[in-house]
C-alpha cells in the first residue's frame, strides 16, 4: 500500500465518518445540511488531503464547495454536481474500506490512484501556463503546467509535461485577489510567483510522480531547492502537441464509475483560430464561447466566479484582434464535445490569461493571514 504504517491505521475511521456523513447528508436531505456537516467532510478532506490521497481528495473537496454554494444560496449552486461528487465520495470510501478488510492491496492501490514516485536530482522547467481555483473563505490553488528543457534522469526527457501546484487557505471575508498569495514564501524560501516570471526554474532534490499519459506531478520536500535561472527565449518549440497520442489515449481507455470528464485531459496549443460571441448555453456556471481551430470545434469555457474574471477579459480582448497568437490550454470530452480552458497566450511570450494584473496590497496581505 502506497500510504505509511500509521496512516492505514487511521483510514479506516477517517473512511468510515466519510461514509456516514454522505448517507446522513442523503437521508435526511439538503435542507438539513449544516456547517457541522460541511466541517467533516471539509476535515476529511484536509486530512486524505495530507495523505496525498488524490482522487479522494479532490472528490471531497469538490463535494464540500458546492454543499457551500447550497449552504450561501449561492445562484452557482448545481445540485447535479454535488449528486455526483457525494456519490462518487461514498464510493471510494466503501471500496478502500472493502480492500482493507479483505486485504487487497492491489484493489486497494487502484481505488486510491496513487502512481508510484521517484526522486529526481535536478529539474529545469518553464512555465506554459497556470490555472487557478478560488472558493472565496476557504481557500485558492493554482496548478502550473510545466515542460522540461532539458533531460532530467532516465526516465524524464526534455520536453516532458510536468506539473507542480500550490494551495492557500483564505479567510472568511478576504478581500485580496487571490494572486497576492502567490507571492508569499514557500517552505522551500522561494516564490511560486516565480514560476510566472518566464524563466526556467531550477528545482532539486524533488520527488516526481509519473502518470500513464506522458505527464507527472512534482512534490517539494524538506531537502527540496527551487531556483530562477537564466530567462527561457525559445517559447515557439514549446508550441505544439501530439494529436495521434490523444486519439491512442481515447482508443486505450476504460471507463469506470469512478471517471471524470476532466481526467483525460490533453495540454493542446491552437493556431489560426477564430472565436465567436458567448453562445447561450446551459452550463452551470460558465461562460461558453465557440471557437475552431483547423478542423477542431471547441467550446471555450470560462468561470462565471470570480476565478473567471481576468480570463473573460483577456479572451475577449484577443477575440478583436485580426492575428491572434498561439493559445495554450487544456482540452477534455464531455457529452460529445471538445471542451477548452484557455490558459495561455503566446503574444509572443507567455500572457498567462487567468492571472490578473490587479496590484497586490502587501500589507493587507500580511495582515489578513493566521501566523
């Protein structure tokens, strides 16, 4: 099993409170949700998330921000999102539970989609693009998708797809935009601001975790350094992507009830496309803008939240431009469609689109953070 002595000790209580919060949560019904119950669910998922459980992890997290949004009245409520993640959550937790007392590590290992680490001396990367996700009081991340340039080991060739992400508890009533966190310091004594600056990024003594579609994530130790090195100028090799590796993927793939549309992503960079005005759609909290490619039609995607802010803005100040420069983003299938965030544009550096440009207040900052 991919988790410590200690830790297997404690899951099968931590699985056991998941379980029974979700059929309490279902029995009784949404009207008589309440903080205490999104505090379990949001200390579960703190506590898998320590544990680096990552597929359970992200369910309960996406589980407790929508039990938030119906909590808030918020319009942004899907009650069929928050359906599918308590499912999906109950789950996971029956079949680790089951794995466990049957001792079956393999079943166990599946359910947990954990892929195995390997540390790594040295890592030069640059930053292609970076996503965010705020849920205002609680907390923001941002995930930065990341290519090698040069060959790291056996194992990491240049070119390789990497990503490295960061998350920041947000307190209630926190008016700073959710950018500002990026410049405090990391454990590391460094900046994940300085992933944005266009440089390669020096990182050593990392662990990396190698997934079956050509990519892996980064995770920072104790022993972990992370430098700014020399500025990277050769962003137009960086530009493409292996359109015949993601028709094999689509071929090769077994569905589950455990899927995600969003799992099978593909990091793909656009040129010579056109974007029309946002179509009227019914997607739950997006914007949606059709946009073609070649011969690919797409639907761009962008939050309604706050999130989306600067990537509304951005997107459509390109759309009015008669030659537009590369886009870098991430491509899924849902219902039969080509869905795509747009993360970047190469104008002719990287614009990382979902990053706003609005000034931080430092002190305010400082201030509003639980030292």
């Amino acid at each position: 099993m991919k988790i410590s002595k200690d830790d297997q000790r404690k899951l099968p209580r931590l699985l056991d409170d998941v379980s029974r919060a979700v059929e309490e949560l279902l029995l009784t019904g949404l009207t008589t949700a309440s903080e205490a119950t999104r505090q379990t669910l949001d200390v579960s998922f703190r506590e898998v998330a320590r544990m680096r459980l990552l597929r359970l992890g992200s369910t309960l997290r996406a589980a407790n921000e929508e039990l938030g949004r119906f909590t808030a009245k918020d319009p942004n409520f899907s009650q069929k999102r928050l359906t599918f993640f308590l499912n999906r959550a109950w789950m996971l937790c029956r079949g680790l539970s089951r794995a466990l007392s049957d001792d079956n590590q393999a079943e166990f290992d599946r359910l947990l989609w954990i892929p195995s680490t390997q540390p790594v001396k040295k890592l030069e990367v640059v930053t292609l693009g970076v996503s965010k996700k705020e849920v205002k009081g609680a907390y923001c991340a941002f995930e930065f998708r990341l290519r090698t340039v040069a060959k790291a080991g056996k194992a990491i060739p240049k070119g390789h797809r990497l990503t490295w992400s960061c998350i920041f508890p947000m307190k209630p009533g926190t008016e700073i935009p959710a950018e500002g966190f990026l410049h405090l310091p990391q454990k590391q004594k460094f900046k994940a601001s300085d992933f944005l600056k266009g440089n390669v990024i020096l990182i050593a003594s990392a662990d990396v975790a190698l997934d079956g579609f050509g990519g892996g994530r980064i995770t920072l130790g104790q022993d972990t350094t992370v430098e700014v090195g020399d500025v990277f100028d050769d962003w137009p090799s960086l530009q493409t992507w292996d359109r015949d590796a993601a028709v094999k993927r689509i071929v090769e793939h077994e569905t589950s009830p455990f899927d995600l549309d969003v799992e099978m992503q593909e990091e793909v960079v656009l040129t010579d496309w056109t974007m029309e005005p946002e179509s009227d759609q019914d997607r739950d909290g997006q914007h949606v803008f059709p946009l073609k490619a070649g011969n690919l039609d797409l639907d761009a995607v962008v939050a309604k939240s706050s999130e989306g802010a600067a990537l509304k803005k951005s997107f459509e100040a390109y759309q009015k431009k008669k030659k537009k420069p590369p886009l870098f983003g991430l491509m899924h299938y849902e219902l039969c469609r080509l869905i795509f965030q747009p993360l970047t544009a190469f104008d002719p550096d990287p614009v990382h689109l979902m990053i706003s440009n609005e000034k931080i207040d430092r002190a305010a900052l400082l201030k509003s953070l639980n030292f």
